[in-house]
C-alpha cells in the first residue's frame, strides 16, 4: 500500500483518481480549499463520495499559504510515495478577468507543493496542466513537441510556469516529474464551467443553451476515467516527462448538441454570442507518447461517455438542475 497527497481533492479528476487510488488499497490524504470558482455544491457532491472511506484523510486547505499547508498534521506527519497536484484554478475565460488567483494557485501553489517534496525526501510529483498551453496555432493532432511559448490567456501561462517550476526542481533535487498535459475532460460530476455539463442542464431544463461563435469549433473530448487512469499510470518513474492526456476523439460543438438532443429527447434553444478570443478554436491530442511511456489507450467510446454522463444528470438532477452554470 502507497501513500498519496492528491491535492484539488473535490475536483472533478482528482476526486476520481482519488477514488481508484483507494480502489486500489492505497490510501489518500486529499488537500482542496473548496473555494467558489463554481458552484460548492458539486464540490461537495464529490467529496462526500470520499470521505468515510477507509484510507481517506481530508485536510481543507490552500496550497498557495505555506503556513497553512505545514501547519496540517495529515500532511507534516505521514511520508507521502508521491504528490499529485491536480489543484487549480482552470478555465479561460475565467483567467481573464482575474488572473491574480490563477497566479497564487496555479504557480505559488504548484511552488509550495514543490518545496514540500524536496524538504520531506518525497521522489514523485505528477504536475497537471492543460492543452491550452499549445496556444492557437497548434497542429492537429497537438504533439508535446507543440510550441507551448505563446499562451492565449492567463490560465496557459501559470501553468507555463509550473511545468518550469517542476523542470527546476527535477534539475535541483532529482524528484520524479510527469507532468500530464489535460485536453477536455468530460463525464459524471463534472466541472458546471465546462460544456458537458452546461449543455446536459440547459437541454433538460428548458433553458438556452448559449454557443459562442457558429459552434464549428471543435474540442477532442475523453472520458474522466479515461483521463484518472492515465493519471495513475503516469505514476511510474520517469525522469522528467511531460505527457498528453485525452482529446483522442474530436467533435464539433454543433454535432455534440445534436447527440445530447438525441440522448435527452429534447430539442436545444441556443443562443449564439461572439466567441471569446481566449477561446481556441480546435484541440486534439496526440497520445502516441502517453501509448509508450504509459501503456495507456483512452477506452471509453463518446457516445458512451455522454450517454453515461446523461444519466448521472437524469439520476441527480432533483439538486444538479440548481447548479449555477458559468
């Protein structure tokens, strides 16, 4: 049995991979602020899930406070196989409009994480970061070897940063580092910021389902499990790696409408607004050196995916139709 510090723990990955870690027989000391960038609630949903299960620790603090962060017994107290910091402050358009918060989080917060390894012998640290950071001008399919220098928005460059910061803690003090770059992630439970679960809520509610720009951009979707496995797997020592996750399957925003259309039986409002210039308009992956490195192949189709996240909705949708969606 291994012992893990997952921190972003009411997140929607990282509470999956904290749950298949526990699976697993490991145990989990999960970190996360449940701060308000969305809705608490399903934060909260998420959590519960964990918490009470045999192995888990939860600790309610932010990663950007060294203080705070060494003041927590679970974590001073208990030697941890490996950190993984899936905490974040995420979203594009978000970053815009405060990228203060996304510099405490995402780089002062990935530097306290860092520093807590070197300080404690911890060798493993998995660092996550986004497709966002290949700008707009990426091939397609994105391989790691993309230009990543130019970032679109704040968001892309913390986690820039970050994946510095971990090369320079490698360099300094030989930890283990994969960093795993997320395309988009979608299933149950999932951020109410991001697409699946806004069009899921807006179809089935009634509401207008807002599109920015004509709906023919196109996003490389994986399923969460999918996306926590790989996650997992980039566990084993490598170095210094930095390793796509997911975006294996591409649509467009208005073929995906139309799938969720056919999955709830109901017919979308949209609402079209100009499309925000943080927003790019493709992203697929290339996983060939997550298939080496990992051994690891995305496994659940996107029909299936969705039709599975439309049934998480229909099955908690007495609480998940009141979810604010950003």
């Amino acid at each position: 049995m291994a012992n893990y510090l997952v921190t972003g723990v009411a997140g929607f990955i990282a509470s999956r991979v904290s749950e298949m870690l526990l699976d697993e027989g490991h145990a989990v000391v999960g970190i996360d602020n449940l701060n308000n960038a969305y809705d608490v609630r399903m934060k909260e949903y998420r959590l519960g899930r964990l918490q009470g299960r045999e192995g888990f620790t939860f600790v309610r603090a932010d990663i950007s406070d060294w203080e705070a962060l060494n003041q927590q017994s679970a974590i001073a107290n208990r030697r941890f196989d490996a950190v993984i910091n899936l905490a974040a402050r995420a979203g594009v358009r978000a970053s815009v409009e405060d990228p203060w918060v996304y510099v405490d989080t995402n780089v002062t917060g990935t530097l306290n994480l860092l520093e807590l390894c070197q300080r404690n012998g911890i060798s493993k640290f998995i660092l996550a970061s986004t497709s966002s950071i290949y700008g707009g001008d990426a091939p397609l399919p994105t391989p790691e070897t993309a230009d990543s220098s130019r970032p679109l928005q704040s968001y892309a460059a913390t986690k820039k940063g970050a994946e510095a910061l971990a090369h320079a803690y490698h360099y300094l003090y030989d930890i283990d580092v994969t960093v795993v770059r997320y395309f988009t992630v979608y299933g149950p439970a999932g951020r109410p910021d991001m697409s699946m679960f806004r069009f899921a809520q807006w179809i089935s509610e009634g509401r207008p389902l807002v599109v920015f720009g004509d709906g023919e951009q196109t996003r490389g979707f994986t399923y969460v499990d999918d996306i926590a496995r790989g996650t997992i797997q980039a566990l084993k020592p490598l170095g210094y790696e930095i390793i796509n996750l997911g975006g294996h399957e591409s649509i467009s925003i208005n073929a995906l409408i139309a799938m969720m259309e056919g999955f709830i039986g109901r017919e979308a409002v949209i609402e079209h607004r100009p499309r925000h210039p943080a927003d790019a308009l493709a992203n697929q992956a290339d996983v060939t050196k997550a298939r080496q490195l990992l051994g690891w192949q995305p496994q659940v189709p996107l029909r299936e995916g969705v039709a599975r996240l439309i049934e998480w909705y229909n099955e908690h949708r007495e609480w998940a139709k009141d979810i604010e969606t950003l």
